[in-house]
C-alpha cells in the first residue's frame, strides 16, 4: 500500500504539457491563425511621402478600424513587370483588411466583390495622422470632390484601392506651385510697365492742364452764355406757367361781345 501512496509523475508531466500546449495553441490562435482566417488583402499605393505609417498601423473604413497594414515596399520590389519605370519607385502598401466588417446586405464570403464595387463608387485611400504621436494611419473613405484615378502600369495582385493626396500633401503642392510662379514672373519689367503708365499719365494730366488754360478766357465766355440761357429759360417757364395758352397762340384770343 506504501507504494500506491508515491505520486505518478507520468501523468503529472502529461498534464503539464497538455496545459502548456493548450496554451501556447490558443495564443497562435487569437495572435496568427485566427485572425488570419478573416483576413482579406487589398494594396494601394502612393507617389508621396508616407512617414509615420509602420507595419501594423490602423487602416480605418470612414473612422471606423477595419484591418491593419500588413507590408510596406515599393512596386519595383513587387512587381517585376511594370510599364512606367517611375511606378517602381511608387510606396506599395498591402492592407489586412478584416473580411466580417465587408458583409454589408448578408454578402458573407463575396468581399472582393464588395470592396471593388466601394471602389468604382469612389473608394480612395488616404494617409493622415493619428495625433500628436506623429505616428499615420490609413483612412478609407469617398471624396467630396472626384479624384482622377491614375492608370497602374504593372498587374495587380489583389483589390487596389486607389490613393487620394493627404490634406498636407495638397498644401504642400499649392504653395510650391505659388512659388514656382512667383520665380517665373519677371518683376523687373512689371516695374518698368508700371513706371511707364505713370509717366504716361503724368505727361496726359500735363496737357489737359495746358489745354484749360489755354482756353480759360473761352471758358469764360461759354459760362455767361449758359447763365444767360439759364435766365431766359427761367422767363419763359414763367411766361408758360402764367398763360399756358400762348404755346398753341401766338397772341391772346380777343374776348367775344357777351363778355365786353
């Protein structure tokens, strides 16, 4: 009976193990495969700067977080085949995008035509920033304002959402084109056209006052000829007020004998 009392440490480390691999299997489960099994890859890319954005970061669907981004490359490192030569130096950006927040109206298992219907509608994908952090995130929403999507010179290898510029990066592209006109203007002879009108003008203002007083004595003379219009208008329009008759009479009618 002394030796039943002694512990089995057979099962014990069977136990042991057993835990540790159902442990070990659930946290590849919750961290790798499981998640894995709702993925669905999407690419996009862009022609600007994209700093901040990092393996991992948040790819949200109008605000709402819908995946993670999966790789970041270039097109050239993709793709081999490619039409434009400066598409490969294109940021390529690979989306893990989580297929249970596509299934809108019951359409489980049809993402891919879900996704490419969002983007015929105007789908874009934009790089913003996430706060004071400096750290980037994806957004995924419609435009206000059309965008014309730029033809890929190489074949895609999953569902390309196509980039919008970030509200920095059309900033940054309007003031550099301000400047790039500024430097293209030619301000010297812009001085020089606005100190030849004011010359110009000077010399015109120099012969109008030459003109008035050359002519002032005449001036005078066409002022007393309009005040003495104005007088004998002034008689006349008394002369109608008083007998309105005289317009149509040359003279007064003479009173008829009932009247003398």
């Amino acid at each position: 009976m002394a030796a039943d009392n002694h512990p089995n440490y057979a099962k014990i480390g069977f136990f042991i193990l057993a835990g540790i691999a159902l442990v070990v299997g659930t946290l590849i489960y919750l961290g790798g495969f499981g998640a894995a099994q709702h993925e669905f890859i999407a690419e996009t890319h862009f022609s600007y700067p994209v700093s901040g954005l990092d393996v991992g970061s948040a790819v949200n669907f109008r605000g709402v977080r819908v995946g993670s981004v999966r790789r970041i490359s270039f097109i050239g490192a993709e793709y081999e085949e490619i039409g434009n030569p400066h598409d490969a130096r294109q940021i390529y950006v690979e989306l893990a995008l989580d297929k249970r927040l596509f299934r809108f109206g019951g359409n489980a298992g049809r993402v891919r035509e879900v996704l490419e219907r969002l983007v015929e509608r105007g789908l874009h994908a934009t790089v913003s920033s996430s706060g004071v952090t400096g750290l980037s995130k994806i957004e995924l929403n419609f435009p206000t304002v059309p965008l014309a999507d730029e033809k890929i010179s190489w074949r895609p290898q999953y569902v390309v959402i196509p980039p919008a510029p970030s509200i920095l990066q059309s900033a940054a592209d309007s003031v550099t084109q301000i400047l790039d006109q500024l430097n293209h203007m030619d301000f010297v002879a812009a001085w020089s056209n606005v100190v030849e009108v004011t010359g110009n003008v000077n010399v015109l203002l120099q012969d109008v006052t030459t003109l008035l007083q050359a002519q002032k004595g005449n001036v005078g003379e066409i002022m007393d000829n309009v005040r003495e219009a104005s007088v004998g208008l002034r008689a006349f329009t008394d002369e109608i007020r008083a007998n309105p008759a005289s317009l149509i009479r040359s003279s007064s009618p003479e009173r008829l004998d009932e009247t003398r």
